[in-house]
C-alpha cells in the first residue's frame, strides 16, 4: 500500500523511515474517553507495557516552500494510527489531524480543516495471476489543497522502488 499525505513542515530528511513503537494511551477527546497512539523511542517502548515496533518508509515528493510537504508513505506494518502518530512525531503532522497534531495541524488559507491522508495505491497477488493494482483519486478535499499548491495530482511516480520486493508466484 501507499498512501499520500499533506503535511505541516517538510520532514528531515527529505526520505527516511521512522521506526518507533506505538502504545494505546487513553484520556483523550472532548470527554475524556477517546484514545490515540503514542510513538515511542526504544527505550520507552522496552518499558510501556503493549508497545507494539511500527515502519514506515515516507518520501517527500513535492514542497510548497517550508510551509506544506507531499508526502508518499508505505508503512511495513500496520499499526492503527501508525502513519499519523509516526508523522507527528517527527515533527510534520498531517493537515488536518488535530488528533496527533494538534493546532500545528491547522491548514491556513483556503485548505479544509479536513485530515489530508489518502490510500492511494496497492498492489497485490492476484488469485489467477499476476497482480492487481489499484489506484485511488484523491478525495475533492485534497485534490484542491494538491491544485492550490501546484503538486501533480495524477502523480505516477513509483515513490518506493528500493522497498520492492521481487514478485514470485507459489
């Protein structure tokens, strides 16, 4: 899977892969019972009880100055959260996400106050042969933040040909 992503600050670096468990915290929301993710170093996850290790390989491909970063996301596992918690803690949330990101996740100008995080793409075995890859548009909200800030919306770019694993049919 790969997902697209428009996020606050540009990462550093522009490509990279965020390893840092992910743990259940509770306590949050208007009323108090909502929960979130947390990511956490090493050394917190060995001693937070149900930290679980998340991946994430992400690439920058495209930015609006140091305001706005397209981002591309492949996760390697599949922690609930996972692409949102990793990128708020390096610093770069997700437009939008006022959950991991708080009011630095705000969009200025005319970009929806909506989360900008996209399933865009996956590839997989197909049961007859072959493979099956579907690609995703981009939802109305973020084909105009694309528009507004000058990044190709029909992007074909395979972000993430070194994580390509070599397809072999059983």
């Amino acid at each position: 899977k790969i997902y697209w992503a428009l996020t606050v600050g540009v990462p550093k670096p522009r490509q990279g892969t965020i390893t840092l468990a992910l743990a259940k915290e509770s306590g949050f929301g208007r009323h108090g019972r909502d929960e979130r993710m947390t990511a956490l170093d090493e050394g917190e996850a060995d001693a937070t009880e149900g930290a679980k290790t998340a991946t994430t390989h992400y690439i920058v491909m495209g930015a609006a100055a140091d305001k706005y970063a397209f981002v591309a996301l492949k996760p390697v596992t599949g922690r609930t959260h996972q692409l949102r918690a990793h990128l708020a803690a390096i610093g770069t949330p997700i437009v939008g996400d006022f959950k991991y990101g708080g009011t630095a996740a705000k969009g200025t100008g005319e970009l929806e106050d909506r989360l900008h995080l996209h399933a865009r793409s996956i590839d997989i075995a197909h049961p007859s042969q072959g493979r099956l890859r579907i690609t995703a548009p981009l939802p109305p909200h973020m084909m105009k933040a694309w528009e507004l800030l000058g990044f190709d919306i029909d992007d074909r770019r395979n972000p993430f040909p070194q994580h390509d694993k070599p397809r072999t049919r059983r």
